[in-house]
C-alpha cells in the first residue's frame, strides 16, 4: 500500500480506493482534534486529501501549511477558497520557525524518509507545547497476499519478494518501518507516550485487467512495476513465467473475491509534554 498506486485502476478499483482514503483523512484528521484557529502543518500534502479538509475545520482563523517535496502536486491545492499555504520542503530540514504549528498531520509518508529520528526531531521543533501529532501509516513489510503463484520455485519466489527491499531510493526505509520503531522515535523526540491503534486493509484483484495493471503499476513512488523488476533483475523468462503465475493463481481463487492483498496499518497520535 502506497501514496502512487492510482494509474492503471478501473472505476471499481478507484472507487474503493477513494473510499479508502476518505476512511484514513477522517480517522487522522479527528484524532488530531483540530479545532478553530488552530495551525496545521499537513507533512507531505501531495494533492491535499488531508489539506482541504483540516482548511475547513481550523477556518476561519486557522490556517494549514501544506508541505511536500513535490512543487507540481502542491498546484493542485485550493488556496483561493481556504487559509491553505502551500510550500516546498523537506520533512528532515522543515522551513517552519519553532514552535509555531498546533498540529502535524500526515499519511504515507514517514515510511519513505531514510532518517526517522530526524523528521520526527523537526515536526517536534515546529509544534508549539502540547501539541499533537496525528499519523497514519501501512506497514508494508508484512502486506502479504493470498495468490499461489505456480511456475515459480521457492527460490524464485523468494528472490523476487526481496526485489522490494531495493526496488528504489525509499524501499529500503519503507521496508524497515514498523511500529517498534516509529514508537521508538517517537518518545526520543521528545513526544509523550503514544497512542496507538493497528488494523489492516485489504484489496483485491478480482479480473485478468485488474492482474495486468498490479503487474505494470509502480508499487510506490521511485520504484519500477513488479514485471518490470522481475525482468530487470531475473530475466525475461522468469518475468514471463511470473505474469503467467498470477494469471493461473485468480483462475484457480477459491475466495469468490479474487486474490486477496492484506496490509497492516497504523494509526498513531502523541503529543508534546506542557512546558
């Protein structure tokens, strides 16, 4: 589960998604307790799934930084309707002065940053006393799936489950983050104890088109397709006997829904102590 999964989906898949995602803003952005007034910096904002709404709650006199390394997502953003500032920045060197933000709110994005103390040592910098962090993020190292991919040897298989630990600059990272760890850094940064709740999201692959886009999309920002890794790394033949077995495996389903992905996801909120 990722931020870049959206090209390539039908309008089933996208609707679910989107359902998904209205899910994620709305358990974030409440456990956060925005309120009128309020400063909100929304840490990697892309096209503003937390952004536009934290506007509308903390209006009219509040206001939300929307920070990503992105320039061209950030051109998506209403700014005219809402106090919404947009900015480019890094989340390990924010551009914020201290202690000036109320709440810091973000979503699949920590999983990616090659230093977690860091970023979570500047959102602590930029929050005022007592104020709140509210995050979600997947837990990608555990997502599995249900297809048995037939063709394929166990070694095989187990070559290409470790192309995702280096299909990119952030896999690595993204393939180390758990939630030991996050809490980890978390209380270093000077954050009170957090609060946690874990669960899991599924989606399913439920058509041969729906099989070719998972096989041809990228699985997160940076990273080559899964076919594209296969065959980059282990040959044409073994790419052609991988797409093969995922074709085999949603004919041979026994759950009417299909092959079946599962990703543990966390939810997480801490403050900073009263000075």
């Amino acid at each position: 589960m990722s931020r870049d999964r959206d090209s390539g989906r039908d309008s089933t898949d996208r609707a679910a998604l989107a359902g998904l995602l209205a899910e994620i803003r709305d358990r974030v952005l409440d456990a956060a307790r925005l309120r009128p007034g309020h400063h909100v910096l929304d840490l990697g904002a892309g096209t503003g799934l937390l952004t536009h709404t934290a506007a509308r709650t903390v209006a009219p006199t509040g206001q939300v930084i929307a920070l990503d390394m992105s320039a061209t997502a950030l051109t998506h953003l209403d700014t005219n309707a809402f106090r919404i500032h947009p900015v480019a920045g890094d989340a390990s060197r924010l551009p914020i002065a201290t202690a000036t933000i109320d709440r810091v709110v973000t979503r699949s994005v920590l999983i990616y940053l090659p230093d977690l103390p860091a970023a979570l040592g500047e959102i602590a910098r930029v929050l005022r006393p007592a104020g709140m962090l509210s995050v979600f993020e997947p837990i990608n190292a555990r997502r599995h799936h249900d297809a048995h991919l037939d063709g394929l040897t166990a070694a095989e298989i187990e070559a290409i489950d470790e192309l995702r630990s280096r299909s990119s600059p952030t896999a690595g990272p993204m393939m180390a983050f758990d939630v030991a760890p996050m809490t980890t850094a978390v209380l270093r940064a000077g954050f009170t104890a957090p609060t946690l709740h874990q669960t899991t999201v599924t989606d399913r692959l439920t058509s041969h088109a729906q099989v070719d886009a998972y096989l041809r999309r990228r699985p997160h920002p940076g990273a080559d397709s899964p076919i594209d890794q296969v065959t980059h790394h282990l040959g044409a033949d073994t790419a052609a006997r991988y797409n093969t077995a995922w074709h085999h495996a949603l004919d041979q389903a026994t759950d009417p829904g299909g092959i079946t992905f599962t990703t543990p996801v966390l939810y997480l909120t801490s403050r900073l102590p009263h000075h």
